[in-house]
C-alpha cells in the first residue's frame, strides 16, 4: 500500500456521496467515497493510501482523461518479473510503487528517469489516517 501525505482542501457532501480534495506535492488529489466515517475537515493533515495495483502509468500524455488524480512522476527504479513489473516512482520527494503487466512496462519502452503520469481513479484513494 502506497501512502502519501496530503492536506485536505475541500469537502463536498450530497446524500451518502463525498469528495474529498487534497494537497500533495503541490498538486491536487481527489477522493470519492460513499459513507465516508473518517472525521475529517478542511485543513487535516493525512496520509492517503493507494494499492500498487490501482495506479496507471502514461508516457507521453496528451488530451483529455476523466481521471481526476494525475501525479507528474520520475521513474527511480523498476523490477521486471517474469508477468508483472514493479515500477518505484519519485513523486515530489515521496516514492510511490505501481505495479504493471510487464508486456505493458514492455510496450512503454519505460525505462530509469522516465518522465511518467500516475493515474488514480478517485475512487482508488482512501484516507489511512488523519494527523
């Protein structure tokens, strides 16, 4: 599990719905959640949890995309398995681990110093504790 340190910025509630946007590494990141139970609000200090397996990878990004969370990111290290590909990236000065199929990390030609955008669905993020 991915942790990253983040101040919350905004909380918008309708019925059982809530987003959450944050602050990281001056970019911002949103969480979606239905019955969010955390008791937060603007201004906490937390730190968001995201699986490995839950973040995209993009080269060469252009246009428009409906994810909401997209981490400018240097690839510091990757770990070729025979399926799978753990790729370590520097986000700011916090590391983060995607894991891909390796025919993907294959396909992107990716490679050390990459310039890459991690993906995260906003419904991927949570909220592991509040400072």
């Amino acid at each position: 599990m991915n942790h990253i340190d983040a101040k919350v910025i905004m909380i918008e509630k309708k019925d059982n719905i809530t987003l959450v946007s944050f602050s990281s590494q001056n970019q911002n990141l949103k969480m979606m959640s239905l019955g969010l139970n955390t008791p937060i609000e603007e201004g906490s200090q937390v730190i968001l949890g995201v699986k490995a397996t839950s973040i995209a990878l993009a080269k060469n990004l252009s246009g428009e995309i409906s994810m909401s969370n997209q981490l400018p990111c240097t690839i510091v290290s990757l770990n070729k398995g025979e399926l799978l590909c753990s790729i370590t990236l520097r986000f700011g000065d916090a590391l983060i681990e995607s894991i891909t199929t390796l025919k993907s990390a294959s396909t992107m030609n990716l490679k050390l110093e990459d310039e890459v955008v991690a993906l995260i669905k906003a419904s991927e993020l949570s909220i592991l504790e509040v400072r």
